[in-house]
C-alpha cells in the first residue's frame, strides 16, 4: 500500500460518513472530534510527523509529509505539531531523558506548547 492509500484510509476510518469537516461541527462536536483525531494521529507518530521517532514523532521524509499535509487538509482533518520542538531537541540545554518526556507529551497530545 503507498502511503498515500494508507493516509487516506485512516482519513475514512477517522471521519463519521457525510463528513464536510471540522468546521461544519458544533462546539461540543468539533471538540470531541479534535480530541479523537489527536489521538488517532499520535498513534501513528503524525501529531509530529517529521520529528525523530525516539521522540515520538513517525519520522516522516519530505515527500512523506507532502502527502501527509495534503490529504488531512484536503479531508478537513486538523492536525499539527510544534515546530520548534525538533530544534529544541537538538539545542536545549536539558539532558536527553527531560527532552524525551516534554516531547513525549507534546506527540502523543497529552502537553502542548502555548
């Protein structure tokens, strides 16, 4: 299966049938959405798509992640990473075990950066 084929049938698994996108939901039902949708893409590793899979992340190539963007904004999926996660992995000052626990959370939905 290409990942094209594999991105959009997590896309026909995720959405309820009839779906016209995240916008087209109520309060109550856009929130709930959101919060499945986050976990069902931190199962994958594609809250963060292209950070490093030690943390968290699928460590999704250029091309990857093209397709990736393409077919979730193209189905009215939301999703989305920190970007400045991947530099602070690699220049924070912390020791490695606390750069994996925040990065940690932040992929998998439980922490975010506000």
């Amino acid at each position: 299966m290409s990942f094209r084929a594999e991105v959009r049938a997590f896309v026909d698994d995720l959405v309820p049938e009839g779906w016209r996108g995240i916008g087209a939901l109520d309060d109550a039902a856009h929130a709930a959405f959101r919060v499945r949708a986050r976990a069902a893409l931190a199962e994958r590793g594609w809250v963060a798509p292209a950070w490093p899979v030690a943390y968290g992340g699928a460590g999704l190539g250029a091309a990857e992640l093209v397709v990736l963007v393409e077919e979730l904004t193209g189905a009215g999926v939301p999703f989305g990473s920190e970007p400045v996660t991947p530099t602070s992995t690699r220049c924070s000052s912390t020791t490695p075990a606390p750069r994996r626990a925040w990065s940690s959370a932040i992929s998998t939905g439980a922490g975010r950066w506000r």
